[in-house]
C-alpha cells in the first residue's frame, strides 16, 4: 500500500491520466459519430431502396390493372360472353370460339398469367382458359370480386388458388353489356405470385444480408426470402416495422429484430391502394462491419499511445521521485535514532535546497534532543516523590466515594421507574392529557405547547377554558360533562390561538374502587387532514371546472353491472342532461354517429380482448342533430383472472381543433414547402459543416470553425439575419440588409427597430414583440421596411426567442425580400379577377371538387341552379343536391376519372327543379406539379334544346326514309293485291251461296283488303292528307274479334290464354278500322314476344289478359283498350324510347323498331292517348284511349 502511494507511482498514474483522458474523450466521441454516421447512411440508403421498389411495385400493378381493363373492352370477349350469358348455355360454339381466343390471343401476352377466368352475377365460370373451370361455381372462393356492379378494378390479396395449384394474385374487372351500360360479369386475371418477388429478389448492387419483402395486413409474407425457402404465404413477419405500419404509421426506419429474430437495419413502407407493406432489410453486422474495422484500429493506435505516455511519464517520475526517497530514507533514520546522519547536497535544483535546509534542521533538533534528555532525569526525581503523597490521600477518599455511590445508585433506580412513563406520554406524538373532575389540567405532554402555542407549566393545575373560544368551549364542556357520566367520546375541536383543529378522545379516570376522579383523553393533530380534504373538494371543483373548459370528460364504465359514470362535461359534450339523461353503454352507443358506430364498437372489443390500445376519434350525433368530434382514450382493468371488468377513459370535444386540424394542414404544407425551398442551401452547408466536424474532431478547432462557418453563411446569405435585445435594439444584421436595403449597417446598429417599419404596421411589431418575450414563435408575418430610397419594401419575417436559463435574452429573425413577389400578386388577383369575371359570363356552369369529393367552388350559374350563392357550396357534396342514386352516379364517374388521371367528355342526364336535363359534362383531374390529383374540375352545358332539335330531325329523316319505302311498298305490294283481290271476286261470283269456297273467297278478298290498307297506312305515316276523311263509326269489339281471328292460332300455339274483358255495351269510336286493328294487332305482338322470353314452355302465368272500358279525355267520354301480360316488362332507363322509330329491344331481324312507332302516331291522329305502363320483369300495360262516339239526339 505504501508502494502505491508513493510520488513515483503518483506521478505516473498522473501523467497516465492527463495522456489517456483526452485520447479516451476524442477516440469515443469519433466512434459514437462514425456510428452515428453510418447508421444515418445505412437507414436513408434502405429507405431509398424501399421507395424506389414501392414505385416498381405499384407501376408493375397498375400495368396488371390496365392490362385487365383491356381484356374487359375487348369487343370479341365482350360479345362472346354477353351471348353465352343470355343463352345461359357454357358448352356452345361461342365458349369454345372465346376460351381459343383467349388462349391464342391473351395469355401468351405476360409470362407470369397463369389464367383469364370469366364468370357471370352469380360466380359461376362462363369461359376459361382452363377447361377444368368452365361450369364450377367460384362465388365463395375469395377470387369472385364483391363490388361486381360497382365498375371498379379489383386486386384480391395473393392466395393459394386449388384449381391451378399456385399462389396467385387474381385482378379482376366487371364486364359492362354493349347495349344495357349493365354489368354481365367480371373477368379474372389470375397472376403467378412470383411476379413480386422478380422485383423483390433483383438484388443488383445490394450488399450480401439486404432483403427486401412484402408483407400482407396479416402479417404473411408474400415474397421469396432469401434466407428461408418456400417463405411467400407461409412466414410470418410479426417484427416491429409491420406493427407499427398496422397501427397507422405510413413509414418506420430504425434498428429491430427481423422475421428470423436476428437484429436487423430496416425500412418499411405502407402500400395502403393494396393492404401491402414493403421493407428493407440487412444485417446490423453487415450495416457496421467498417465501425468495427475502425475500433479495432483506434484500439491498437491508443494502445501504442499508452505504451508511449508510460514510458515518458515512468523516466520523470523515476528522476523526480528518486530525490524525495532520500529525503524520506533520512527522515526514517533520524526518527530512530541515527542522529549523526545526513543527505547528500548535490543537486543544484529545489530539491538540493531542501536537503540543505533538512541537514540544517537536524544539526538543531540533535541539539535540542541532548538538553530535553538532561531536563528529563530531574523530573523523573520529582515524580516518584509526588507518587507517593498522592497514593496515600486516593485511599481515604476511595472509602467515602463507595459510601456515596451506593445511596445515587438507589436513587437513580426509583427515578427511572417513574420517568419511563414520563417518556411514554411525552414521545408519543398526539396531545396526551389528564384533568381532574373540576377541569383542572393535572398531566399534559410536550405536544401541547406545540398545538395551543402556550406553555404547558402555564397551565398545569388551572382550568383548559382559556384554550379555546366561546363555541369550541360549550363544545369541550359538553364533552367533558358526558365523559364525568361515564362515557367515552370521540369529537373536534380547534384552539383559539393557532387555529389546529383535533380529534379528541374522552375516557373517565377511575380510581380502584371504580369511582370517576377525573378524566383521561389523547388529542390528534388533524389540521392537515381537513385541509387536505378540503383542498380534495376544492380540486374536484377545479377538475370539473377544467374539464368544462377544456372540454374533456372523464367516464367509468363497470361491464359486470353495465353502469356507465359520466362526469358533467361529458353531458354537455354529448348534448344530454345529468339530471334528465340515464347512462349506460347502450345509450353511449346510440349517441354515435351511425358512420362510427361499428368502429368504435369493434374499437372495444380490440381494447378488451385483444389488448389494443384505446385511442380513437369518432363522430357524435347531438339529439338536436348536430355533428361533434371526439377524441375517446381509455384503459382495460382486469381482474386476477385476466378478464376485463371495468374500463376508465376520457373524452374531449375536439369539434374545433379538428376545423383548425384541416387549415392548419393546408398552411403547413404551403409552410413546408417554402421553407425546404429556403433552406436547401443551408441543409447543404450544414451536412458539409458536419462532415468536416466528424473529420476534425479536435474541440478548439472545430469550435472555431464551426463558428468562422456559421459567420460566413449568416454573412452570405441572400435573406436578411438579424438579432434584436428584448427592448427591440438592432444588435446584429448581415450583408444582405444592405444589399436590400441601401442602408449601412452601421446606421442601424445599437438603434430600435421600430423606426425602420412602416408606421401602419408598428402596432404589429410591438404585438409580436410582446409574445416573444412569453416565449412564444409566433407565425411568420409580414412587414413594410423603409429602405434607403425613401420606398417601403415588403418583407416576410420569421421570429424565434433567444433563451437562457429560462429566461428571453433576445430575438433572432430571418426576413426575406418579398417586394417583387406582392406584385406578381397583385397583377395575379387582377388576372384572377378578370378570369373571375369570365367565368361568371359563361353559359356554362363551373365547379370544382377536392380529393374527397367535397365541392370547393363554383359558378354563379351553377350556384343559381341549387339556389344558392358560390360561397355556400364549400364542403358540400352531390347528396346534398341531387337523389341519392344519382348522387352515387357522379360519385362513382368523379373517383373513376381521379384514379385513371383522364378528362371525360359526354353526355348525360341532370336534375334542376325537378326537372331532367341534357348536359354535355366535361370532367377534368386537378394535378400539382409532381402529378399528384387533388381534385376534379367539371364544366356542363344544358343541351337540351339541341338534342331535341336533333332528334326532331333524326326523327324527320327517319319519317322521309319511311314515306319514300311505304311509298316504294306500296307499289309493288298494291299490284299483286289486285290481281289476288280480282281472282279472289271471281271465285266468289262462281261459289254458291253458302258453300265453303265462298267463304274462303270472301276470307281472301277480306284480308286483301286489309293489306292494301295497311300499305294506304304507311303512306299516310308520312303523308298526312286524306286520313280525316276515310274515319268511319266502328265497334271496338268487332276490331278486336277481327284481330283476334289472325292472331289466335299463333297464341294458341304457343301456350298463351287470352283473357277478354270487352262490354257488349262499350261506345262505339270514329277511327280508321284498319289503323286501329293494326295498332291493336302490334300489342299483341309485342305481348306474344314478351311472354315467349320469360316462359318459353307452358306457364300458369303465361296470360294475355284484354280489357275494355268507359272513360274520359279532357272531360268527353272515351274508350280505353287494355293490353295487359306478366312477361319481361321494359327496363325504366328506355321507357320513353321505345316509341321512337327504328329503336327496338329485340335481336337483330326479330324487330323493326316501328310497331310501337306507327301505333302510336295512329292514336294521336285519332285524338287519342297511347300509355305504356311496364316494369322490368314483371308486367307490360298498354292503354289504348279513343274518344268515343256521342250520336246527335
């Protein structure tokens, strides 16, 4: 021990120390920063590679996507499936003509499509390129797609599919009818799931341990790894990354765990369009290799630098220890004895000196040593007399001291019995007391002098009353009566002089016979206590109080006994009363807004029995209607079991914040972007500053740098940087002030900085001022500066506090010319205006939407179609104006346009007033600069008025086109009609009266007739000249029996009952016989077709039911004809179309597209009404009305 603390051994630790310390702070401080360094890299290189992979990754699907909307519009696959659909057959020449097409024609365009699969509505397989699929029902297989109808590309989530024996990721898309605009089915791209890992898997230019994966919401990994075989569908990925991306997190880059449990460098991305997550991956080992390499090397240079100190520090401590050895030998000798010994002096330094000064010292102490030796032998002469004396007076004093001690030993004992209960009563820490039956203090400990504040020898003997004041007084007196009866009492009183209130306890003081003699009792320090509790009171006042002010509620809510506790925010938070409202859980529900409703249940249930956290936001239906947002958080208690019995939470009204959330959002991006662009060149400066720091780590220096650095770009920075004192003095400006400026700098240095602002924005200066010094950073702003001119330039200032120790001890800013920028905006709002006052002038009507589809802004015309103004249709949507299918119609067409990125021009339907319009629709997508769609813009025209003027000339050519073939008809028909109508008189002049050939005859000549006035029929559609004057009185009734003999066989044949309902009575009409006969003959066709494609076979419904009877038109008696069958019925969207001639619902060569079209030109010739009342499926009515024949009395 004495080694080591010797000054050679001191010196050298000492010199280790001043070496080594400095080399341990600049060999950790390097280490800690390449580290640091290297982890920076590494990360923002993963994240690198996992944003470009996720760019290939959506760029390979949306070519998968596009590459399936192209087989859906493929007009051979289109037509092909649509008549398979129809005929419902799958074994026919069209399936196999279009599973061949497919084959030869599509699959062979991607290497990685495994099978195009086509199904109907129901999921059942049309067509396939597989032929073991055709017929199968899928529908409950995940590949059938849900959303059939809802025009939308689908991408199922990769799965194993059993038909092909593969992992697959299927993409569907519905396939539209070419004549309906109705959905017939989807088709099915089913893709081998090696297609993502070809991107995953190129690793060119990757380091050895990088990977990269998908990861499905299920945490199943849907790549090959490169370090476990068969992994895609199969490992699990439960790490860190993934977890955090399924809590809502969009991105996430650190140091965790990988899938394989080892630790891992990574970065992961969200792909929300797929449920996918894509992460980077590689081996922290592999990540920090190079650190590794460098502490090796910094260990064995600090090794060669300790070699080095030591054997300095070793030659010093050996030359400057080696003359204090001596020294110290000296001494030791000196100190037993060896008085004649000496140092050598033969240094000429201190230490030389010193031995000469040590030699002197004990040439005097060997002197001074010889005198106390001579001194000593008297006084021991001396001694040994004074011994003796002193013996002989001890004995007798001895004697009477053992005397003494026995009788203090004796008494002592007694003392001490009586002062260990002394003790007790004065140690313990409440007020112990004893008074006698007079109320006379006979015993009371310390503490009293502690709560009354007075002496307790003051009062011992007297009376307590003078302790309290008159109220506490009649309490203690009463207290003091009851306990001399016999009882024991617990009460409260409070002295009068310091206020402490106790809680005594009363006991009566017997005596051995059992008689009170007075009164025992302790009293307890509760001051405290009642403080406390009043402060409990006054806190949950205050709690009450903040909460209504912040708006948050507290809740509590018991699962066993299904009670819910609400604090009084909460009541107003959800609009209900505590007085008048119940609480329980169901009544919490129904308070939710029906949107949120399932979310925030399901929200529970995670946090109870999946352990989740319970933080949510949710919408909450107020009774009087009113939409508020919440913030809901909570927590799960369980019981020792582990299951959940009670939750505890908070709610707070978040209504406000989350107006200003969606504001703020909009500022700070257009924030953010302007200070990236304004600090880019600072960023470059720093990361260069910090590599030179990293570089040269040496404190002096660097710190010196750092600073000549910071100078030079505060210096030669384009904006202006200044700082300012707290009372607003000028303390430091940059060059860039007067290179805007004009001023020198030196004109406003250690001068106020209110002078050199605009005096109408002063008042502005002096407010910011002021928060600042509240340690506030209030937003950027604007201000006027008066420049060397005499002009005023704008400025747009940023302020931060300087503080120290808590304290503002100034103001740092940074303010940027912004003169010629307020310009450009002022020439833009004229610009705008102008463009405004364009806008508004146009026929046409303007809106544009967000990305949400919420209208953002309009035009005046369109504004007045809804009866509003512009400025009300922000934050509206198409429910709010039109019915909720076609609401749901736009929706659907605006989100189709936004996600392919392509204007839209057609025409289509429009709802004002009530009324349906035809509007030509523009729809435009609103892109930023990167490309990103942000919304839509549209522009419609009511064309109305021109396409009724064009179909009112399509119509007129169709009508010239029938006139010129009616006209081309009749000639060529009128010629054979004679000679039929000729041979047919003949044979009738030859018959006898009564014989079957006269009535075939008169048949023939009969039905002859009627073709030449058929034939007269079609002249007159389109040459309306002499039809007044062939009209004739006619029986509805024998119309109908005549038609019904030509058509009664057909129906009989093909399974149809006719039903008749015609009054004998029924009016007679003024018509052309044959016009109405053909219009009725049309009917019945249309009805025969209609119960033919619903009930090819016999049915019991399979009825034509004809109906006859009276009624009016405009107040004059009428007949009407009913037609009336249960077949297909016409679809509502061609309702109004099916008169129109040319248009027909039936195939190709099955209809003319003129029945209908005829028929109803026939009635309103005749003054009458042709109605069609028909929905699809399930029944056709025509209603024939003819004003009726009102004889002359």
């Amino acid at each position: 021990m004495r080694l080591f603390l010797s000054i050679k051994k001191k010196l050298l630790i000492f010199i280790l120390c001043i070496s080594l310390i400095p080399i341990i702070v600049i060999i950790t401080t390097c280490y800690f920063s390449i580290r640091n360094t290297l982890k920076y890299q590494t990360l923002e290189k993963l994240k690198g590679l996992v944003e470009s992979k996720r760019l290939h990754f959506l760029s390979l699907m949306e070519t998968k996507k596009t590459r399936v909307i192209d087989f859906s519009t493929d007009k051979f696959i289109k037509s092909a499936f649509e008549t398979i659909v129809r005929e419902g057959i799958s074994k026919q020449p069209e399936a196999a003509s279009l599973q061949r097409y497919l084959i030869e024609n599509k699959l062979p365009l991607c290497r990685q499509l495994i099978a195009i699969i086509l199904l109907d509505e129901h999921g059942k397989v049309a067509a396939s390129t597989s032929e073991r699929l055709p017929g199968k029902d899928i529908s409950h297989k995940g590949v059938f797609p849900q959303d059939i109808g809802h025009n939308t590309v689908d991408v199922d989530q990769p799965h194993y599919f059993p038909y092909f024996d593969k992992d697959c990721v299927c993409i569907s898309a519905p396939i539209i009818s070419e004549y309906s605009d109705e959905p017939l089915g989807s088709i099915i791209c089913t893709y081998s799931i090696t297609m993502l890992s070809e991107i995953a898997t190129n690793r060119a230019g990757m380091e050895e341990t990088v990977e990269l994966y998908l990861v499905n919401r299920d945490k199943t990994m849907l790549t090959e790894s490169r370090f476990i075989d068969n992994a895609p569908l199969r490992q699990m990925v439960d790490t860190e990354p993934v977890r955090q991306i399924i809590g809502g997190r969009k991105e996430y880059i650190g140091i965790y765990r990988d899938y394989r449990g080892r630790p891992a460098v990574g970065a992961a991305l969200d792909i929300p369009e797929y449920g996918w997550i894509l992460l980077a991956e590689m081996d922290k080992a592999e990540a920090f290799a190079s650190l590794k390499r460098f502490g090796f090397i910094t260990l064995f240079m600090g090794m060669i630098g300790i070699a080095a100190a030591a054997s300095v520090g070793t030659i010093f401590a050996a030359s400057t220890s080696r003359p204090v050895k001596d020294l110290t030998d000296a001494a030791e000798k000196f100190a037993w004895g060896e008085l004649d010994f000496r140092v050598r002096a033969n240094r000429k330094d201190e230490f030389g000196v010193l031995a000469t000064s040590f030699n002197a010292m004990a040439d005097e102490i060997a002197g001074k040593i010889a005198e106390h030796k001579r001194m000593a032998d008297e006084l021991r002469a001396l001694n040994e007399s004074l011994e003796q004396q002193v013996n002989d007076r001890t004995m007798s004093l001895a004697k009477s001291n053992e005397e003494l001690r026995r009788e203090i030993e004796n008494r002592k004992q007694t003392e001490g019995r009586l002062k260990k209960y002394e003790i007790l009563f004065s140690e313990i820490r409440d007020l112990a007391y004893i008074c006698d039956t007079k109320g006379n203090i006979l015993f009371i400990n310390k503490i009293f002098g502690i709560l009354t504040g007075r002496k307790p020898e003051e009062f011992f003997g007297k009376p307590f009353a003078p302790l309290f004041d008159e109220e506490n007084l009649k309490k203690a007196m009463d207290a003091y009566t009851r306990t001399l009866k016999g009882e024991s009492l617990l009460f409260e009183l409070s002295f009068k002089d310091t206020g402490r209130v106790c809680e005594y306890k009363n006991f009566p003081l017997r005596d051995e016979k059992g008689n009170i003699i007075g009164i025992l009792g302790t009293a307890r320090d509760v001051t405290e206590q009642r403080r406390a509790e009043a402060a409990l009171r006054k806190s949950e006042a205050s709690l009450a109080n903040a909460q209504r002010i912040a708006h948050v509620g507290n809740w509590e809510w018991d699962r066993e006994k299904n009670t819910l506790y609400w604090s009084d925010e909460i009541y107003r938070i959800f609009g209900l009363s505590p007085q008048t409202s119940g609480t329980s859980y169901e009544i919490f529900l129904n308070a939710i807004h029906p949107g949120d409703r399932e979310y925030v249940k399901k929200s529970i249930h995670e946090a109870l029995y999946e352990g989740k956290p319970f933080i949510i936001d949710h919408r909450i239906s107020l009774p009087d209607g009113t939409v508020r947002f919440a913030h809901c958080q909570g927590e799960v208690i369980y019981d020792t079991t582990g299951k959940p019995i009670q939750m505890n939470g908070t709610i707070q009204d978040v209504t406000e914040l989350k107006k200003i959330e969606e504001e703020l959002k909009t500022l700070n991006k257009s924030l953010e972007e302007r200070v990236t662009k304004r600090t880019a060149e600072l960023i470059m400066v720093n990361e260069k500053l910090q590599k030179e720091i990293a570089e040269h780590k040496l404190a002096d220096e660097s710190l010196h740098e750092s600073e000549e650095r910071y100078r030079s770009l505060v210096e030669n920075a384009l904006d202006v940087i200044y700082t300012l004192t707290v009372d607003g003095t000028i303390v430091l400006l940059n060059t860039a002030f007067e290179t805007i400026t004009g001023w020198s700098r030196t004109e406003w240095l250690h001068k106020q900085f209110i002078p050199l602002v605009h005096p109408d924005d002063r008042s502005i200066v002096l407010e910011l001022l002021q928060r600042v010094h509240q340690k506030e950073i209030p937003p950027a702003f604007e201000l006027r500066i008066l420049s060397k001119s005499g002009n005023y330039l704008v400025g747009e200032f940023k302020v931060a506090p300087q503080i120290r120790k808590g304290a503002v001890i100034g103001i740092l800013g940074i303010a940027r010319d912004i003169t010629e920028r307020k310009r450009a905006e002022d020439v833009l709002r004229a610009s705008e205006s102008k463009y405004r006052l364009l806008i508004e002038n146009l026929p046409q009507r303007i809106f544009s939407k967000d990305k949400d589809l919420r209208f953002v802004s309009c035009n005046e015309n369109f504004a007045r179609d809804f009866h509003i103004r512009p400025d009300e249709i922000t934050g509206k949507t198409d429910y709010d104006f039109f019915p909720g299918e076609l609401a749901e119609k736009y929706r659907a067409k605006d989100k189709q346009i936004m996600e392919s990125g392509q204007t839209d021009d057609r025409e289509e339907e429009y709802s004002k007033d009530g009324k349906t319009l035809i509007v030509r629709m523009v729809r435009t997508p609103i892109k930023d600069e990167k490309g990103n769609v942000l919304g839509i813009l549209g522009t419609f025209l009511d064309i109305t008025e021109k396409i009724t003027l064009q179909r009112e000339a399509e119509r007129s050519r169709h009508l010239a086109s029938l006139g010129e073939l009616a006209a081309g008809v009749g000639h060529e028909i009128n010629n054979p009609i004679t000679g039929v109508i000729n041979c047919a008189q003949i044979l009738l002049n030859k018959s006898s009266e009564g014989s079957k050939e006269r009535d075939i005859a008169g048949r023939i000549i009969k039905e002859a007739n009627r073709i030449a006035n058929i034939t007269s029929s079609l002249l007159s559609f389109a040459r309306k000249s002499d039809a007044k004057e062939k009209k004739s009185i006619v029986s509805v009734h024998e119309i109908i029996t005549n038609t019904l003999v030509l058509t009664k066989a057909q129906l009989k044949k093909d399974g149809i009952r006719i039903t008749l309902d015609i009054p004998p009575k029924l009016p007679q009409i003024i018509a052309h016989p044959q016009q109405i006969q053909q219009v009725f003959l049309n009917a019945i066709s249309n009805a025969r077709y209609a119960l033919n494609q619903k009930y090819p076979e016999a049915h019991k419904n399979k009825i034509l039911e004809i109906i006859g009877e009276e009624t009016t038109i405009d107040n004059r008696p009428a007949v009407k004809i009913i037609f009336y069958d249960h077949g297909t019925g016409i679809p509502a969207r061609i309702r109004d179309k099916v008169v129109e001639p040319f248009y027909t619902t039936k195939p190709r060569g099955k209809g003319t597209g003129l029945g209908l079209s005829i028929s109803y030109n026939i009635i309103r010739d005749h003054e009458g009404r042709f109605i069609i009342d028909s929905a699809e499926g399930e029944f056709t009515r025509v209603s024939v009305v003819l004003p009726a024949f009102k004889p002359v009395s």
